[in-house]
C-alpha cells in the first residue's frame, strides 16, 4: 500500500495518474520522458527564453507608441473629457453673442435716425416746394386813387386784392388811408377808407395834416416803411401799390434780404425809380378790366 501511495503522489505530480497495473520500469521511462519534453527543455534554456521576452516586449512597446502617436488624430484628452469650466465658456458665449447683437441693434437705430432726419428735409423740401410764395401787399391809397382817371370806373377793391394775390398765399394787406379830422364824419364811410371796409384788408389811419394854405396831406411814408421792412422776413413778395419815389430805398432794403419786390401803380403816379427798382411792375391801367 505504501509503494502504491508513493506511485500515485509520483504521477500526479507529473500530471498523469497510472492505474495500478503499471510497474516500476514503466514508471522510470514515464519520467524520462517527462524531463525530455519540449516544456522543460524550454526551461531549461532561459537565453532562449529571453531572447523571446524581450522580442515580445519590443513589440508591446512599439504598439503602445503607436497607439500614443494615433491618440492625436483621435482627439486631445481636452477634446475627450468636458472641462470643468464648460457651463463658464457657455457663458462667456451667450455674453459674446448678446454684445454682438447689441452692437447691431444700435448700429441699426443710427441708421434709422439717419433715415428719419433725411426724411423729415426732405418732407420739408417738399413742403417748401408745393407751399404758395408767401405775399405782403401794401397799399398807398391816396397814390392809388389820385393815379386813377377821374373819368374812369371806381377800382373794385375786392378785385384788386384778388388780382395781386393770385397764385401766391397772401399774409398781409394793409390799406394806408388818411382820414378827416371831422368827428361829425363816420370813419368808415370816408373817401379813403369806404372802398376798403367790405375786403379782408387792414386798414391804418391818419388824420389828414392841414397847411396855412388851405392845402390837405395824408403822408404814410415813415409807417408803411417800416412794416415793410419789419415784415420783409417773413415773407417771400411784396406787392407796393404805389409809384411814389419816397419807398425806393425801402424798395433797396427789402430786394438786399431776398425778397421779391413787385410794384403796381398807374402810369401817371409812377416814379422813373419805382420801376427800375421793381421786379415786377403791373401799369394798372392795362388791366383796368380786371379790377374794377
């Protein structure tokens, strides 16, 4: 039993569990056997195991080096793994493109309140262009009447504002009429004020100055004057009914600010310096049809 026991230790430690049958010599030939075959000659050549380990171990190495060298084309570790700062970026984003925006939004308000200013000088060229010129019309109402031939008919007022004024946007028309000192004559039904009354004209009165004489003189130079001159700002024409020479210099400061100055008149009232001044002069007697 103790030989038995002793054989089957030997063979399981070799690998191989003989039956009981098998005898002392087949064990020794077992054994040769064993020690001959390739794994233990294997072991019993470590150079040449070596030489295969380090074989093995270049190889690993060059393909870990190949795998380093290939990790770039992939993607870096950044590309790979999200940043701790990722929600920081996102928002540094959001903040670019909100900037941007703001920028564009203002650079479109500019263009806008360019777009707005052109529109409003050209709304006001326009306005300008389709607005009637703007007249003042002043009346010398003694030249007016002594000019005209006693023999012919009244001048019809009404008419006669109609005629200066047409085409053009009539600010102003004001009669200078001279009046009588009596008080037992109504004002509105003198010679010089009567003809006007009925019309949109603003009539400025004077007493009539009386010479040792006998002589009577209703002189509105030094007021008619003035308004025209106060009001040549404000207005595009002026329309003098009148010929007398004392307005040509008023005439001269007038034209000197750009105002147009046209000047209507009989012929036998109408001063040489009266009508060269003028832009335009209107003979009345030539249009007498259209007036009376």
């Amino acid at each position: 039993m103790k030989k038995e026991n002793e054989k089957g230790t030997q063979s399981i430690i070799a690998g191989r569990r003989p039956s009981k049958k098998i005898d002392i010599d087949e064990e020794n030939n077992i054994n040769e056997e064993i020690l001959t075959s390739p794994v233990n000659s294997e072991l019993d050549n470590p150079s040449e195991d070596t030489e295969d380990i380090e074989a093995l171990s270049h190889e690993i190495l060059s393909s870990d080096k190949s795998s380093e060298e290939a990790l770039p084309s992939i993607g870096s570790t950044q590309d790979i793994v999200p940043s701790d700062n990722s929600n920081t970026r996102e928002a540094l984003a959001k903040s670019s493109e909100f900037l941007d925006l703001k920028e564009l939004v203002v650079q479109q308000g500019s263009i806008l309140e360019e777009l707005r200013a052109g529109l409003l000088i050209l709304g006001g060229q326009l306005d300008q262009s389709t607005q009637l010129p703007r007249l003042g019309i002043f009346v010398d109402v003694p030249n007016l009447i002594y000019g005209q031939d006693p023999d012919s008919r009244p001048l019809h007022m009404g008419k006669l504002l109609q005629f200066i004024g047409e085409g053009r946007d009539v600010v102003r028309a004001t009669a200078y009429s001279p009046v009588s000192d009596d008080p037992m004559e109504a004002l509105e039904q003198q010679k010089f004020v009567a003809p006007f009354v009925p019309y949109e004209y603003r009539i400025v009165t004077k007493a009539l100055k009386r010479f040792a004489d006998g002589s009577i003189k209703g002189n509105f130079d030094v007021e008619m004057a003035i308004d025209m001159l106060t009001m040549a700002d404000g207005l595009d024409a002026i329309a003098v009914v009148s010929g007398d020479a004392d307005f040509s210099r008023a005439v001269e400061v007038v034209q000197t600010r750009g105002v147009r100055v046209e000047v209507f008149a009989f012929a036998q009232s109408s001063s040489l310096e009266m009508r060269s001044l003028a832009d335009r002069y209107v003979e009345l007697g030539s249009v007498l049809n259209q007036i009376v």
